[in-house]
C-alpha cells in the first residue's frame, strides 16, 4: 500500500517560520506519508488581473496537489488578532481555480505564534475561512503552540512534551479520518 499524500499550507512566507515547523512535526508525528508544502507566495488577488490573464498556474498547481492529496494540514501565525493576509490571499486565489479541491477532504488546522494564546484567534476565524469550502474539519485536540519561537529544539522538533502528545492526536485522529 502506498503511504498516503499529506499537504501542509503555511500562513507564513517566512524561511524560518513556526508554523512551517509545526507543520513539519505534523507530518513526522503523521507517520508513513509523502508530505510536501505548498509555497503561498502568490500574488495579491485581483479580479481584474484575473480577468485578463486567468488564475496562475502556481494557484492551479496547488489546487490539484490539495486535491490529489489524502489530507491536509493549515497553520496559521496570529496577526493582528487573525491569519496572516497571504494565507486569506491563498484560500481566496485557490477558490477561483478550475479544480475545486476541499469539498469533503480531510483537514487539521494548528496555530504557532509567540503569544500566550497560541493564535487562538487566528485558529478561529481560520475555521470559519474553510466553512463555504466544505471540508472535513478535525475538531480536536486543538493545537496552539505559543511562544513559539521557543518552542522547537535544534532539530526542530517540539520541545513541549504536552505539545507533541496532542499534536500526535490530532494526526493520528487525521489518519484515521482517511
């Protein structure tokens, strides 16, 4: 049996972004899996720029990697009280692709952000993002890493004992929901 396809979106552009990180502890406490990241990094939408040359085919790749894959993983930094612009520009570029790649596909949703709460919030209006796309939302455990700059070792793996058995839940629940 082939391992199953997992797809991680990062809501931050940044190299050394936490939640990219948490994504990739995701995917290791995932077991068994052929994980790839999606690269958000698209332009600003504009229906007008739409219009006159069609979505792009980085949108259009990503659309069919999230619709080839078994699962997807989202995490989502916390700014200003929500998820980050490109990860609303990405959700919004990706709705306007040919291939519509949500409709009942399983989904785990996290957060990493160096407040206390984790990204709590972002983690909320995140959720209701998904809603008109229909997947299958994992509702727990819930997954906030805060003070997240901290949290992962030199190998980049969770230091937060509480955090990896939760974590580890919530991918083994994600596989199951496979």
């Amino acid at each position: 049996m082939t391992a199953p396809k997992l797809v991680g979106i990062s809501g931050s552009l940044r190299s050394e972004a936490t939640n990219t990180k948490l994504l990739q502890e995701a995917a290791r406490l995932f077991g068994d899996c052929d994980y790839s990241l999606i690269d958000i990094n698209f332009p600003l939408y504009n229906g007008d720029d739409e219009a006159a040359s069609g979505v792009p085919a980085a949108v259009q790749a990503a659309a069919v990697q999230i619709a080839q894959a078994d699962a997807v993983i989202i995490s989502t930094p916390e700014y200003n009280k929500g998820p980050s612009g490109a990860l609303k520009n990405a959700l919004d570029w990706i709705s306007r692709a040919e291939v519509k790649p949500w409709n009942d596909k399983p989904l785990a949703v996290m957060s990493a952000a160096a407040g206390r709460a984790g990204g709590e919030r972002a983690q909320m209006i995140l959720r209701g993002f998904m809603v008109p796309f229909r997947p299958r939302i994992l509702q727990g455990p819930e997954i906030h890493l805060a003070g997240s700059g901290e949290a992962f070792d030199e190998n980049g793996h969770l230091k937060g004992e509480i955090y990896v058995k939760e974590l580890t839940q919530l991918m083994q629940s994600l596989r199951a929901m496979i």
